[in-house]
C-alpha cells in the first residue's frame, strides 16, 4: 500500500504541487510558473521539474494531476486546455513518463472537478457523502462528489455548474449560450456588469475612476471595496450575483439532493456581499425538504484544495 | 438467490403489479384501481389483494413498490404522498407486512425514480451506464441513474427535474417557485397556456371548442389534433413545450453529462411536435462534447416502466 502520492494542480499561470500522505497532511510543496502561455513543451518540462524536485528522498510512483480543461482521464489525454498552448489532444500521461524516463501511475482530471474532490476529502465537506463544488473565478466551475467519488459523466465533462442557463434572455457568454451562471457569478461577469453601468454617463459611482484599466480578475477585489464604503451600484452588482448563484443553487439542490454546495474561487471572497441575496432567492425557488437539508459553506482549502484532490485520485486509483 | 420478485406501481388511479423475473420478464400481472383518495388503509387493503393473487403459486419474499411522493426508502415510510389521503410519515413497509402477516422484504421508492430505473434496465437506455427520465404528466418528474444505480440523493428526493427553473419569471409553479419546466412541460402547464391564449378574444383557434370542460389529462391530447389539424395555436403551445424542455436539457447535459435522456408520460405522446424545438434549443445551448454523446430517446416500456423498475430495486437490495 502506497503511504503517500503527488498531488499536482496546474493553472494558467502557476504549477503547485505537494507530496501528499494518505491522512491528507502535505508533506513537501513547490509552487512555480506553469508557463502554460509558452506550450504544451514548456510545461512538461516545468511538471518534471517540480516531480524531481519535491519527490526526492521519496518513493513516489503515484501522481494525481489536475489541468484547466475537457479531460480524457481513462487515456490520460488533454482532450482541450484553451489556457495551455498546444495542449488539445495532447497525451500528457504518456509524455510526461517519456520525460521522467519512468513507469509512474499517473491520473489526470479537470481543475475543479479535483478542487471538488479536495473540499470533499479535507475542506469544508469533509464530513458529508455527497457535495457539489462551484468556483467562482475567471470562469465559473464546477465539481460534483457523490458518495466519496468524483461524478465526471460519460466523457468527463460533467460539473459543468457554470453553464446551467440562468436566464434564457440574458448576457451571452463564452460558451456560446445565453444567461448562464457563468455570465452573472464569475469575474468576467462583473466586469460586465460594471461596464453596462458605466455606459449610463449618469450613474454616480466610484467605479468610474476605480476600474480603468484593471485586469479583470481583479475587478472583483475592486468592487467588494467600493461596496463596503458604500457604492451602491458596486453592492447591486454583488446582489445580482447573489440572486443568480441562487437560482442555480435552487436547480441544482431539487436536481440531486445533495448535503453541501461549497462555494470558492477569488469571486468567492466578497462571500458577505453576496450570500444573503443567494441563499434568499435559493430558499423561495427550491423545495423545501432538499433546501433544509443542504448546507452551503465557503470553501476551506484554498490553492490547495486542487493538491489535495489530485493527490486524492491518486489514492483512489488502482495500485 | 432469488428467482423472481414483485414490482409493483402505485398511481392515483391505478394500482398495477407483476411477477418479474431476473431477466427482467414480467410472468404475472394485475392492474386494480389504487383507491388511494379513499385513505392509506384502503391502498393497504387493495395492496394486500395484488400481492397476494399475483403471488399465488410462488415463493416469493422480495417486493418493489413505487409511489408518487417523497419516499424515505431507507426506514420505508411514505414521507409524503399529496395523491394518497392520509400518508403523510406512513410506515408502508411494516404495516404491509402486518396485514399481509408476513416478514418480506419490502423496498419503496419515488415512483418517478422506478420509472427511470425500469427504462435503464428493460428500456430505451437498456445499454447505457447513465441516464435521466423525464415524465411528462399532469406533473413533471424525473429520475436519476448513474453507473445502474438511481441518485436518491440524501433524503430520497433527488431527480426532481420538473422543478428546474427555466424562466425565473415566468410562470407559477404548483411547488411555489416560478418558471419550473413543470410550468411549461406538462398537462397542467398545457391547460394554463390554453387558458392564457383564450383570454384573448380574437385568437383564432378551434381549441375554444374543443378543450371547454375538458379534464387537465385529456387537454394534451386535445392540443395534439388541434395541432396535426393545421390549428397553428395549438401548434405553437407545442414549440413553446419544446423550447422549456429544451432549455432543461441542456442544463442536465452540462451538468451530468450523462449517456442518455428518456422522455416518457402521456404528454410525451405528441413527440413529433416537440421534439424538433427541444432538439434545437438544447444543441444551441449546450457545450458540444456532452451534447454530442447524449442520445434523447422516447421511453419504451409505458406503464411496465414503473413495475420493472420496482422489480429492479427489490432484486439489487440485499437478500
């Protein structure tokens, strides 16, 4: 039996990864840049890298690996990574054994499908049997646990709980539909929101000055501040994404009846300017006796949630 | 190991039950009137009748019932059962068992759930590992099966897809939310889209003849006629089901990405007339990949859905 794996959560911009024990307790970390803009070649190598470097001294041959993107986790394929140059239908488990010169037992699954598994096995959901994981970030993802395993579908592309439609007529979005949770819940919505506003040369708010210019992921941080120094347009933006999140939570807790929905992601953190209006409008949609039993937590783990998932799948995996 | 069970499936109306088999072929059946306006005891008494002539000849000790209600399959009460007159927190399993003076072993469940699980096992998703029903009645329900098991989620009431949300203001659901794709897919959503056109004097349609003092379950087969008839009111009523029903799978083709969706219940039968929307409006919402995989089929087994279903459950519980 295998005492203890490497968990691997790669991002646009950074690569962590942590030897992992089977109590979950990280024995060793690293966290560089995944240079996922420079290749597919790149951050093969910058995987190598951190292996060779945190598994030394240990007999590691089990790694968990977690990738922003449409996974092809029975062939160990990135079957589409828009964040990762040249990675679609790229045989990373293979290649990355190629690159090691080794026989590891690699398992590799979608980012916050493994965030999911993380919050489950050490975060927030620690002690339930059933959960769904929404990331609010850039995007909105998704991870769905029923009874202690990941339910990622026929393809693996389940969890999908940033493109459940909201409202039919709404904002388009990435994907291509219109109104999804994603418009109104993630970082790219607000900016959104906040620019919709701004064409209204009348609305006074301090947003004007404060979001020129600024990167979207940190337009959130932006109007969480202006909301609690009493902007209020900055805090009817946080009430939309509450009234929205709600809705999905009232779909999604009649759908599958689970025990908790934990919520996470940079998005997340404005948590007090959001929730009421979401757990409001999830309560006068769902039905009752799955509303009562459902708890909605923050999530716990933060950046290490992806580790310790990834490290996780490693564990359930087959020796 | 046991060689045949009973499955049996309770309606408002009918009370059907059956022999089954391992392989799922049904030897004996009875169909009475359920009688269950007239209370639980005279459900019970009707029960008794079925299971004991159906039986008759037979050692049989395993039984499936389905019931339309929230069930808590685990301690076998009838949590709650709108349909049934006084079976509210009713112990099914051990009163059946009183009356019947026996000690077998008695598995309920959601009626809808059974369904779903009959048509996965016998059915249209005969080969499939996941699937979802759909039952388009006077209600909408729905049930729920992952890998040949149904999710019941934590209290028995997960698949309650008749109460996704599709238009958050639109119409109001008989659960108090509003805009359920039960408010735009069912008998009763049909009727209120009649009503709603008739208010509207100068609307021509032959529906204004044809649905007066009709009941709510003969309405959509009315609609239906009207429809193949030229009525283009009646026509559109049905792309107006399409579209609702559209939008709701492809919020369940993102989220559960799962083999195969059946559509089944009395409103389906006008298959040809929605079908066609449901198709196009699910293909332009939903992510490709687990839109391309899912096949969305009519449902197979009709009534038999239900106590094949039930027959199903008994025979995967323990002996």
């Amino acid at each position: 039996m295998r005492d203890k794996v490497i968990g691997i959560d790669i991002g646009g911009t950074n690569l962590r990864g942590a030897v992992v024990d089977r109590e979950g307790v990280i024995h060793k970390r690293m966290k560089i840049h995944s240079e996922a803009d420079r290749g597919i070649d790149k951050l093969i190598d910058n995987l190598a890298v951190c292996i060779t470097d945190i598994s030394q001294g240990e007999k590691i041959k089990d790694i968990g690996i977690g990738i922003p993107g449409i996974i092809d986790s029975k062939n160990g394929i990135i079957t589409q990574a828009p964040n990762i140059l040249n990675a679609n239908d790229y045989p990373l488990r293979s290649a990355l054994n190629d690159k090691l010169g080794k026989d590891l037992n690699i398992v590799i699954e979608n980012d916050a499908n493994n965030a999911a598994l993380g919050e489950w096995w050490m975060g927030a959901a620690k002690d339930v049997k059933s959960m769904l994981m929404i990331t609010m970030g850039t995007g909105v993802g998704g991870g769905i646990v029923l009874d202690g395993k990941l339910w990622t579908g026929a393809d693996g592309t389940a969890g999908e709980i940033g493109h459940i439609t909201i409202y039919p007529h709404g904002a388009k979005c990435n994907c291509g539909n219109y109104g999804c949770l994603e418009s109104y819940a993630s970082a790219t919505a607000i900016r959104r929101m906040v620019h919709e506003g701004l064409d209204d040369k009348s609305l006074d708010t301090v947003l004007r000055k404060t979001t020129a210019n600024v990167h979207v992921e940190d337009i959130p941080r932006i109007v969480t501040e202006a909301a609690v120094s009493g902007d209020e347009f900055s805090g009817s933006i946080w009430h939309r994404v509450g009234v929205a999140l709600g809705i999905g939570i009232a779909d999604l807790v009649n759908l599958l009846n689970i025990e908790m929905i934990v919520i996470g992601g940079g998005v997340s953190n404005a948590w007090d300017l959001f929730i009421g209006a979401a757990l409001k409008e999830a309560s006068a949609r769902a039905l009752r006796a799955p509303m009562k039993t459902v708890k909605i937590e923050q999530a716990y783990l933060q950046d290490d949630a992806g580790i310790l998932g990834a490290a996780h799948l490693s564990l359930q995996s087959p020796e």
